[in-house]
C-alpha cells in the first residue's frame, strides 16, 4: 500500500515484460547495441561462441548461487571452494600420480574426490553456521571464505601446484566430445540436471518454499534446517566442479582462482531476477544472466577497457541490478 | 447549546487501485466528547483515521479543522494542529530510553548537545500529571505493552492537543489497566478534548462513548448516540447481518480422546492440562497475552517446551520436532497468515502446491514431482475453499485478508490430519468470508475431525465451541461446556487473577 507504487500506472507491454523476467532482457539488449557499435569483432558468430566457452564457468558457480539465493541467504565463499578444491585436487593427484603411476585416472579421480571433499567441507560449515546457529549468511560465508582462501594458501605455500597428469588437462580443459568442448557438456548437463531439480522436485521445492517465508515452510512440515544445509552443500559442491575445471585448464591448482567469481555469481543471478529476499529464480535465466556477465567483459576486452575500469563497471553493473530488483519488488508486492 | 464541531470530513474518499477504500464518508467530532468508530476489518476505519492523522491524504472530500478546510501534508503537520494519533502499530523505538522516545524530534537542548538531564526530568513530570507509573530511563523494549501505550499518549502531550485519536487502544491492555485508561480519558474529555475511538469491543461502548459510527466496506452506514442504541443493533449495522446468519450450528459428536497434554509448561504459561475429541470443537478464549495462542504453540514445537508431556494419538510427541507432529496428523493454522504463513511473493497455487508436495500427493518415490496431479488438487482445494478463480494465479501479496486467509485455511486441506488448530481463525477477515470458513470448521467437525478454536474473538468461540477452555495469564481459569458458555462466565474468567470483572 505505500504511496510510490500507487503512481505507477497500468502496465505497458516493457513493464509487464520487467515484472515478469526482470532486469536481464533490457541488459541484455543494451550490452548488444553500444558493444556492436563499439567494435566490428563483437557480434560474430566465432566470437559469440567464444563467449559461450568461456561463460561456462561463471553459469555454473552461478548455479550454486542461485540455490543459495533462492533459500534466503547467500554465498561469499564460491571463489574460497574454488581455490581450495583446485589446491586440494591439484596436490592429491600429484602425490597419487606418483603413487599409481600406471593407473593416471585413478589419481585423477582420486584427486577429484578430495577436491569434492574439501568444497563440501566448505558448504557443510556455511551450513552449519547458518541454519543452526543463525550467524548471518553474510558473516558465515565471509569468514568461511578467509578461513579457506588462507588454508589454499598455507597447503601451498602461496606457489601454484604443477605437474598434474597431462591426461586430465588435455580432457577436462581442451578436449571435445563430438566437437563441443567437454567443459561445455558439463556445464550443459549440469543446467539441465539443474533444472529438473529446482522445477520438478521435492527438494527443489523446498528450497523455494524455506526461502519465500520459512516460518510457513516450517509450519508445512519442511525440515528447514536440512533445507539450508543443503542449498549450501550443494553451491560448494558446483563450484567445486568449477574449480576441478579451472584446474584443468590452468594445468596447475592455484589458490587465486575464482578471485572475483562471488560478485559476478551474485551480479548473474540478480540481474537473471532471482530476488535476494529469496523465494524466486529461475535456472534457465541465471544461465542467461551468467551470459550476460561473460559478453559484457568480452565487449569491454574488444572495446580496450582497462580491467581496472571492467571492475568498476561490475560492480556499478550489480548495484543497478539490485535497484531494480527492488523496483520489480515493489511492483509484485503491490499488484500492478 | 450547540457544541462546536472540532472536526470534521464531508464526502471523504479515497481510491486504491482497483479499491474504494472510503466512500463519502461524513464525520464529525465536538469538543469534550467520545467517538466511536466501529466496523469490521476492511470496513475503512484505518484509512479514515489515517487521513485525519496526516498519513494519507484523500482522494476526494475535505477535511474541516475548526471551521476551515485543510490539507494536512504529513502527520507531523496534523501534529501542529493539535491533532494526535496512537497508532496500534506503535511509533516507539524499541532500543531508546522511554524518555528519548518521548522526546524524540523535539529534544531539549543545551547548545549544540542534547540536555538528557532536562529530558528525563520532564518526562517524569510528564508521567506524574498523567499518573502514569513509568520510569523514563528504563528502555522501551523492556515495558509491557500497556506500558508502551502510556508512553504512546503521553508523547501526544507535547503540543496542544484538541483531538486524540486512539486505534484498539485496549486490544492487549488488562482490565485494570482499560480501567485506567477510561479514567484518564475522562480526564481529557473534561479538558474539551475531543476523542476517536476505534475499537471491536462493543462492551465497552457505553462506559465511555458519546456517539458511535458505524462503517461498512467503505461507507458510512450511520452515526447513533449510544443510549439510543444497544449491541445487537450495532452488530446488525456492522455486519449487515444478523448474528444468527454467520455461525452455522455445528453438530456434535465426541469421540475418542486424539491430543491429550499433561502439564505442558512454556515461558508464560504455567503448567496446563488438556484433551481434544474427535468430532467435537473445542474453544480456547482469553485476553491478547492470556497464553492461549502459546499453549498450542508449545504443543506444536513452535515455542519452546519446558516441560509436560503431549501425547498424539497414543503416540508421545513431547518433543518431536514440528514437521513430525504435522506429519502425525496435527495441524496448526498460524495467526498471522502474513509472518508464518503464507509466501507471499508466490502465487496462491504454489502456496497451496507447498502442503500437497510436502503431503506426496504428485510425488514419487524418488521425489519427483507431477505437477499436473499437484495442480489439479490444488484446483480442488481452491474450489472446496471458494477462492474465486481469478485469484489463483494471483500473488498472494495481492488478495484481500480474506482471501489470503481463504487460503491458509486451503492449505491444511493439503496435507491430512485428524486435529485441526485454528489460531484466530478469521483475524482481519470480512463477514462474507468469516461465515465461508466457519462452514469449513463446521465441515471438519462433523467428519469427526478434532477441531480447536482459538480466538480473542469472543462471540467466534461461543458461537462454534461445543465445549470450551478460557485462559487468563498464563493458566487455564475455568471449563466450560454448554449452558455455562456465556458471555458474562467467560468474561469473569478473563480477569480471574485481577478478581475484576467488565
């Protein structure tokens, strides 16, 4: 009932447009035109599918935020499961490779279980802290980042971890599978597995149902302290995928991967139109939204922007998303 | 003598979207007297009162303050013509002292620095000539609500005041407390301060009333001065309706013993026992802050439990966690459909898919969801609890308090169970809607459901318990069941502790 949404008046085609699917497709569109006038090399088709390997990663960490999102919280700590997975992997499967150094897939799989592991370790303690003892999402996952960006350090001593199997870097970071780039096909599978479990489950469901009003969720017969861990549980676990792959194709487990990923993850969903109230997002448009993010630094690398500049662009990027998630906000809560 | 009119509206009217909140509505108010504003929720008597309060401004209509019209462009504005509201939603900060609350905006000052000494000194002083008990350092957050309500008033005492209006002023306050109260609005009265009055409790019309308006959907169904009317003749005017026309009679047939507590103890309850049949509705009354509502809570995990034991069917469910206990086949109807339950940023299917997908109807072994199965019963569920169809798709953010509470109760029909807890089953919901969802009650009971009533809603509980509990601070006062169900026993039970009846 407040007094700005009752001037607002009917809703044009582009208002119903924005309440329904958010910021994202008015983005998306300007990012098109001023980058097309910009430069020649933009929108082509080689370049365009360049954008769409190198979105993989971000879609997929995107993901996990979303989850995360979704349940009313969110995630700091995805560059932090990054690292670590990429250090833990990276070093566990040197030692294995040495250990079977007739069976490299064994130590390559060997590897991707700790990585696993230490990325869950990462999601389990998020988890923890927030659905039982309700420390703040922020607070938890900041700390929780420091705590594991300092642990990927000290393993290493703060120097990358090389001489990994050239079995894993030649699959997971350049190989192809009937011509698509296996990251692709990972990231690919992963949407869609994705997809069916936000929109067709049980869980899912839950998810959206904690994060929309969890006192009613909780009053519905949902475990919602399970519910929490597990959006946490599994946003580490996404991103550890991510840090396997950027492991893969960097060849060496590094502790300054995913860097500037929690932003850009968090940038992807809110601009995609998942609410940070929690309750409302969609998979298929933070897949978009993780696009966006990607086509939008690649315009900005044709048009000879400096990185620090890409940085401010970013960040301004995201505080316009969240004033007209806010905007769109209103107008849902107000009808009309 | 002709009194003057203090103040007064003609053909006030305000438009939402979509919405005649208020429909021309003539009012007036004389000096020295108690008007009271009198409807059901929804009825206007919010928005007519925010707009004299300078929250709102109208539509249409004019506000006339002493003979001139006037624009009141906030409600610091109408502040500085002496008019002042109480809002039930206090305007207190909860972690300030009471004495910075009263002052805040209009802090004393010593230079450039706050003079806390001279604050807290006047707001004694403040305090002493109102007779309030209150100290002006403690901090709000840790006075009663009654307290809070003084502190409320006594910051109307700044400027000149020549009109108080005050929204459910005894809604949570206890009797003694309504005694003093009326007392000091006596007080005023005899100052020329003219007073609206907004409240449910009809009892308390003629201790302090002058006049009363009633107000229906909007519109003003007519002024009366209170010794040419009684109670039923205002309910009638309310409601539209007569009273036998909302509650149905709901048959009764009690069966075995389902929910059984013994000694069940929670922060503000002592030590209570109790049993729900099959079949039966059994009515838990008593005072806002009473304990009635925690009780259940208790019971249902919500609260916390400190000692007792609940037994479920046989089955002991002391300390279960919440999801079990629902599982079990006890369901709670939260109060504040806004808070605990509803998602209001989704459509009403999905909030009432939620129960049904918790429930597993549509969902596989391996939880997968068909969401056509969900659908369809949710359709079912909608229809069974006449949520009109254009609703459905509908933000709940959106529906009417009505609505949204149709569909509240559409979501305990998602999941099963044999014990139906409905806590204040029809708060801010309108007549039209409140006799639909009785008959839902109704329909429940006689399948030989268990239902439990809680309500501060008097004549609700009277009207659909077969038998009834009434609990006042914090303990369980008396037992009723048939003829011993009247308004005057319940009332007596109200205040056992204070030994004061209404």
């Amino acid at each position: 009932m407040s007094e700005q949404s009752n001037q607002s008046g009917a809703g044009g085609p582009i208002k119903r447009l924005f309440v329904k699917v958010g910021v994202l497709p008015f983005f998306l569109l300007g990012a098109l035109v001023i980058f097309t006038a910009l430069s020649s090399k933009f929108l082509t088709g080689q370049n365009l599918v360049n954008v769409a390997r190198q979105s993989v990663y971000l879609v997929l960490v995107s993901m996990g935020q979303m989850l995360v999102l979704i349940s009313g919280g969110f995630d700091l700590s995805v560059g932090t499961a990054i690292a670590l997975t990429s250090v833990v992997s990276a070093s566990a499967m040197v030692f294995f490779a040495g250990v079977f150094p007739d069976a490299i897939w064994l130590a390559v799989m060997l590897g991707a279980f700790m990585g696993f592991g230490a990325a869950l370790l990462v999601g389990l303690v998020n988890g923890i802290g927030v659905a039982y003892f309700d420390v703040s999402p922020f607070i938890m996952t900041l700390g929780v980042s420091s705590v594991g960006a300092g642990l990927a350090l000290f393993l290493t001593g703060g120097v990358p971890v090389s001489g990994l199997p050239f079995a894993f870097g030649d699959t997971f970071g350049f190989g192809r599978l009937w011509g698509i780039p296996v990251p692709v096909l990972i990231a690919l599978l992963c949407i869609v597995v994705m997809w069916v479990f936000m929109s067709r489950t049980r869980l899912g469901t839950q998810i959206y149902a904690v994060g929309g009003n969890i006192k009613a969720a909780h009053l519905s017969a949902i475990n919602t302290k399970r519910t929490l861990m597990l959006a946490y549980m599994v946003c580490a676990l996404i991103a550890s995928l991510t840090g396997l792959l950027l492991t893969a194709r960097v060849e060496s487990g590094e502790a300054n991967l995913g860097g500037t990923i929690a932003l850009e993850s968090i940038a992807a969903c809110v601009i995609a139109g998942v609410s940070l109230r929690g309750g409302i997002g969609r998979v298929e448009n933070v897949v978009l939204g993780a696009f966006f993010i990607v086509l939008v630094q690649n315009g900005m690398n044709l048009a000879q922007v400096s990185s620090y500049m890409q940085m401010v662009l970013l960040g301004v990027l995201l505080i316009l998303a969240v004033i007209f998630d806010q905007l769109r906000y209103r107008i849902i809560m107000s009808g009309r | 003598m002709q009194t003057t009119k203090l103040v007064e509206t003609r053909g006030l009217t305000k438009r939402y979207p979509g919405v005649l909140a208020l429909n021309g509505v003539d009012f007036d108010l004389k000096a020295g007297e108690v008007h009271v504003l009198f409807g059901e929720n929804g009825a206007g008597k919010s928005t007519l009162i925010s707009m004299l309060a300078g929250a709102n401004t109208p539509s249409e209509g004019e506000i006339v303050l002493n003979g001139e019209a006037i624009h009141f462009g906030s409600v610091a504005d109408a502040q500085a013509k002496g008019i002042y509201t109480v809002f039930q939603e206090f305007s207190l900060i909860p972690t300030l002292t009471v004495a910075e609350n009263i002052f805040l905006g209009w802090e004393p000052m010593k230079g450039p620095f706050v003079d806390h000494r001279a604050m807290r000194r006047r707001a004694r002083e403040m305090f002493e000539e109102l007779d309030f008990p209150i100290d002006p350092t403690a901090i709000t957050a840790s006075l009663s609500r009654a307290q809070q309500q003084m502190v409320e008033i006594t910051k109307a005492f700044h400027g000149d005041l020549s009109v108080l209006i005050l929204d459910e002023p005894t809604a949570s306050l206890t009797d003694r407390e309504v005694d003093h109260l009326f007392g000091f609005i006596a007080d005023l009265k005899a100052r020329g301060v003219g007073i609206i009055y907004i409240s449910h409790r009809i009892q308390e019309f003629q201790r302090i009333a002058d006049r009363v308006t009633v107000l229906r959907d909007g519109a003003k169904i007519g002024t009366v001065a209170i010794d040419e009317t009684d109670e039923d003749a205002l309910v009638e005017m309310m409601t539209g309706r007569a009273i036998t026309e909302i509650y149905p009679t709901i048959a009764r047939n009690p069966g075995e013993v389902l929910l059984k507590a013994e000694g069940v103890t929670t922060p503000g309850v002592s030590p209570a026992s109790l049993e729900v049949r099959a079949g039966e509705v059994l009515g838990i009354a008593g005072l806002v802050g009473s304990g009635k509502s925690r009780l259940f809570r208790a019971m249902m995990g919500v609260a916390p439990r400190l000692g007792g034991t609940v037994t479920l069917k046989g089955h002991d469910i002391t300390h279960a966690p919440t999801r079990e206990i629902i599982k079990a086949g006890l369901y709670y109807l939260s109060p504040d459909r806004k808070a605990e339950g509803l998602d209001l940023a989704k459509p009403s299917n999905d909030n009432l898919a939620l129960n049904l997908v918790m429930g597993g109807t549509g969902v596989s072994k391996a939880g997968f969801i068909n969401w056509k199965t969900v659908r369809a019963e949710s359709a079912k569920i909608a229809d069974y609890v006449e949520l009109h169809e254009g609703y459905r798709a509908k933000l709940v953010s959106q529906l009417s308090g009505g609505n949204q509470q149709k569909v509240l109760f559409g979501k305990c029909f998602g999941q099963d169970a044999d014990i139906y807890v409905f806590d204040e089953p029809t708060v801010g919901v309108d007549m039209g809607t409140r006799a639909a969802l009785y008959l839902l009650i109704k329909a429940l009971a006689e399948q030989g459901k268990a239902v439990v009533v809680i309500s501060s809603d008097l004549p609700e509980v009277l009207h659909l318990s077969h038998r009834m509990l009434v609990l006042a601070h914090g303990h369980i006062s008396a037992e009723l069941s048939g003829d011993e169900m009247t308004e005057d026993t319940v009332l007596k039970h109200f205040f056992d502790e204070s030994g004061v009846t209404a």
